[in-house]
C-alpha cells in the first residue's frame, strides 16, 4: 500500500464525511449508531460513530476490500449551544493538514472559537487529544488513536 495514496485519500475523505456537514450521507443503522461511507476507486472509508452526549467511533479505511488503516475517538461537548459548537468542529476537520489528515489542524481559529490538536506520531501510528474554547472556556475535548492494521499475515 502506497502511505502517499493512503494520505491522499485520508484527506478527501476527511473534508467529504463528517466535516462536509449537512452535505455527508449518513445512514441510520439499527443499532442506533451513524455510519458514512466514501468510495474512491479500490479504497473505501467508513466512519461509523453513536452520536449524543458523549459520543464515540471509528473510522476504516480498505484497500482493495482488505482494512489496512483505521481509528477510534471519544469526545464530548459540554456547552448548552452544541450545535454551535459542532459546526465549528466540522469546519476545523475540513482544515485537515496534507501531512496528518486524522482531525483538524494544530490550531483553528474562528470568531469566539478556538480548536486546538495536540498529537504524537504520525498517520501510520498516531494518538492525541482535540479541544475546543469558546470565550476562552474549554467546552469540547476528545481524544482519538490509530494507525495502520492487519500489517501481518496470519489470524
């Protein structure tokens, strides 16, 4: 597998899921979780999240029908607007930097809102930990992990 293709297509899929917003298709499952699924030629990306308060996922990604990447995340808003503060969340995530597409940029700056993403690694192993301000009050943290999976032959 081919890291360069692999962080190109992170980074579409970055800006064309969850953070397209309103525009991502989002499918309902019985479970009561969300699921969004993108494909582009061989791979495919699939974020599958419970949504309220807190919320928790995963994303993973295949190539040629094989997982080859994947990571989770657990994060909470603790605002009375999370709306608000959701939709500057998304915005951050479309702000994704070519060389780690897994969140939003080190630091995102809009309005009364302030993202920040702290991280170790890189996007073949990686874990870190998103927060946003508003008015300087912290009111959304998550922390997230990943990296490549099934890298060895066998089980």
């Amino acid at each position: 597998m081919d890291q360069k293709a692999l962080l190109q297509f992170l980074l579409d899929a970055s800006r064309r899921g969850y953070a397209a917003g309103r525009s991502a298709v989002k499918t309902r499952e019985a479970d009561h979780s969300t699921t969004i699924v993108l494909e582009d030629g061989d791979w495919k990306f699939h974020d599958n999240y419970f949504g309220g308060e807190p919320y928790g996922g995963r994303e993973v990604v295949f190539f040629g029908g094989q997982p080859v990447w994947m990571a989770v995340y657990y994060g909470q808003v603790d605002d009375a607007n999370v709306d608000s503060v959701y939709s500057f969340l998304q915005r951050a995530l479309r702000d994704a930097p070519p060389d780690f597409p897994v969140r939003g940029p080190q630091v995102f700056t809009e309005g009364r809102f302030s993202y920040r993403n702290v991280y170790e690694g890189d996007v073949m192993r990686f874990w870190g930990q998103e927060t946003i301000h508003a008015d300087g009050r912290l009111v959304y943290t998550a922390r997230y992990g990943g990296g490549l999976v099934d890298r060895r032959s066998g089980d």
